[in-house]
C-alpha cells in the first residue's frame, strides 16, 4: 500500500501489538477495521469493529468479500488462519503476517533451523506448541498470498499493553528500592522490539510493500548494560536518584532456589539460562533495520512504558519481594527481611500461575 490513506484491516486489534497497529494506522490516516470476538479488550477509537469468531468457518464470514489495501494479523493457531484467507485472501493486496522467533527449532545456537509444523488445521492452543503452529501458520500465508506476503518474527514484545510485563517488572522493582537480585551473567546478551517501533514498521513496510521474512528484533546488548540502562530512564525521569544495588548471583544459585527465568511467577524477566538458550538473545537485528526497522533507545522505550503503567502498576510477571528477600539472604547467608511482604501486598502483585509462550 502507498503511504495515502488506505483500508486497513487488523485482525485481532483488541490487544496489546495488534491494537497498537490498529491505533498507528488510525493515526497515520487510514481507514481501519478491526475484526476480533471483542474479549480481549476494547479496539481503539476510530476503527470500524467487526465481530467474528476464528473457531469456526462460519464465524469469519462477515468478512466474506472484504477489500484491503493491507490486512495485518496475529493469529496462533492454524486453524485460525485458513479460514479468514479462504474469504479475503484474493481481495488483500497485501498481507502481514505477526509469527514469532519461538518458530526456531534451536535456542541454544542462532540458526535457521523451524519447527516442523503442526497440521494447518490444529487449534492447539498449548505453549509447547506454539512455536510449530506458527510455522503453519506462516506457510499458510505464505501459500495464499505468495509475493504480497510479509512474515515478521518477533522476539519479546515491550511498551505499554504488555500483558506479560517482562520489562515491566525491572523498573517497577528499581522504583521501590533496596538491593536488587540481578540474574547470572552481565554479559549475557539480551534483545526486544518495543511494541510502538513494530507496529511503526509493519505499517511503514506495507507502505513500501516490503515482503518475504524477516526477524523482528533489535541489537543485543548484555543484561548488565540492560539493567543499567533501565535504572538511567528512571533517573532522567526522576524517579529514582541514582543506579540500584544490584546484587549478581550465578544461575544455578537461583535455579536452585526456584527462580524461574524469562517469565511467570517468581521469575527475572528477560533472563534465559545457559547453555540451554546460548543463542536465545543475539538474532541479528540488522536485516529488519535494512528493510526499515526503526529502534527507539532503551532509555526512550523504558520511558513510554514508565508514563504508561507507573500509576497504576500490576504487575503479572516477576520476583515477589519475599521471594528475592529469601534468594539474597540464602546467597548473603543471613536472614530474610520479615518487612519486605508489605511491597508484595502494595504491588498489586497479579502474576498468574503459568508462563504464556516464550514469543
Ligand atoms: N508478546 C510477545 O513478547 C511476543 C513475542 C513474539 C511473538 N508474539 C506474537 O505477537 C502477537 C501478539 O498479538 P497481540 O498483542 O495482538 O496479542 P494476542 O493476545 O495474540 O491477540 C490476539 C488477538 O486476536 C483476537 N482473537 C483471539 N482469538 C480470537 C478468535 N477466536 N476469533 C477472533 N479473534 C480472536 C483477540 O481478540 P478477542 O479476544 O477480542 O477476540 C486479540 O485481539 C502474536 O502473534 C504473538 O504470537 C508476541
């Protein structure tokens, strides 16, 4: 699509990237549609919003005969995929599709290598296999829409509407204070594409009928140098005066003492243990940039996601201070601090039992 007002349908739109395209395009001038069941969450203003329901074959026909300059999509599930191509596939000029990096077979090391993929018509919706039901659904675009198709495959998705809060956890920890618990390794690579800069590029590369596939992450920098640029947003927002007390312990101290990584209750957001995902966090971010990619700072990115959740933080992804208390004071050799369970309590501490999906 050229850069002119189009028509633009996201499907999905009532959450967190797919919503934050919807808006974008709003913004930018497009006539959008959103079509999703509408549980989520509310589509943002300015959209026309049409109800469906992927379970089915029938629920998508009231998208029967539609026309889009470009259709975006985030779908999981196969079987959720093939239906909505069978009735807008041939009046899409163009299609984009939201896959994720979990489609790679190997964490350990950075390589091509996919998943085989699930049967195009699994509604499997359990993580474990998450990551082959993307590729099927990534062939199923691929096959309808040939060279109209773009598949971008994200690493973690940070900003505001994270329902996740694998960022969100760090400056919200710093904020209260105190030594922090600091995951393994300094140099331990870490990436992410911030929510604004992808829903930014989906858009600008429909515009520049950009296809094919693409990784969609930024560069790599080490946990130390993450944390620290975390603790500098916080300073240049006022929020804290200086760097936090980061107090690093190797992972299997804290493998051993139950902290799980990347996500979910009791975990260190971002952190992945090695060797098992040596690979995990340094994709190179260098061909999505080439194709247009553009990455705000970290500082910028821990900013927005501060002015969007600082008043009102619930946090569902994250150490509770009872736990960190009783991991540092085990690694110290002393006590835990009976007090820390206050901040717990203040929290509003909502983290859910299971992790979702490591894309
Ligand atoms: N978060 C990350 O760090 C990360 C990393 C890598 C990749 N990804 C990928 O990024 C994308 C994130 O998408 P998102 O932020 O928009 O969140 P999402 O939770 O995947 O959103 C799903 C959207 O699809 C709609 N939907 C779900 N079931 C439906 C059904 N049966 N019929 C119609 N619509 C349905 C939902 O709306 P209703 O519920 O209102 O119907 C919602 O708007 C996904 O593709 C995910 O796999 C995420």
């Amino acid at each position: 699509m050229s850069a002119q007002a189009k028509r633009v349908l996201v499907l999905g739109g009532t959450a967190y990237l797919s919503r934050t395209i919807a808006r974008t395009a709003v913004e930018r001038g497009h006539r959008v549609t959103v079509a999703a069941r509408g549980v989520s969450g509310e589509p943002p203003e300015g959209v026309e919003f049409v109800s469906i329901d992927r379970g089915s074959a029938e629920g998508v026909e009231a998208l029967r005969g539609g026309e889009f300059d470009a259709v975006f999509d985030v779908a999981r599930m196969p079987a959720h995929v093939g239906p909505v191509l069978d009735v807008l596939a041939d009046g899409a000029g163009y299609w984009s599709f939201v896959s994720t990096i979990s489609v790679y077979a190997r964490n350990d090391v950075v390589s091509g290598e996919v998943h085989e993929p699930t049967a195009t018509d699994s509604a499997d919706p359990s993580p474990e296999v998450y990551g082959a039901s993307k590729v099927a659904c990534e062939n199923l675009v691929r096959e309808r829409l040939g060279d109209r198709a773009l598949v971008t495959r994200p690493g973690l998705i940070v900003g505001p509407g994270d329902p996740v809060d694998r960022l969100g956890y760090w400056p919200l920890r710093f904020a209260e204070g105190g030594e922090v618990l600091a995951p393994g390794d300094r140099d331990r690579p870490v990436q992410w594409i911030d929510v604004q800069d992808y829903a930014d590029w989906l858009l600008d590369a429909a515009d520049a009928g950009v296809t094919g596939t693409l990784d969609a992450i930024g560069d790599h920098i080490g946990m130390g140098a993450f944390l620290d640029g975390i603790a500098d947003a916080l300073i240049a927002e006022g929020v804290i005066a200086e760097r936090p007390d980061l107090t690093w312990v190797p992972q299997e101290f804290l493998l051993e003492h139950g902290v799980r990584p990347w996500a979910g209750h009791e975990s260190l957001g971002f952190w992945v243990p090695s060797p098992d995902y040596d690979g995990h966090g340094s994709r190179p971010a260098g061909p999505a940039v080439t194709a247009g990619l553009r990455l705000s700072s970290l500082q910028e990115t821990v900013k927005r996601w501060w002015r969007a959740n600082a008043a009102a933080p619930s946090l569902r992804a994250g150490m509770s201070r009872v736990k960190e208390g009783e991991v540092l004071a085990a690694w110290h050799g002393t006590e835990p601090d009976p007090e820390l369970e206050r901040y717990d309590r203040e929290r509003g501490f909502a983290v859910p039992a299971a992790a979702r999906p490591a894309g």
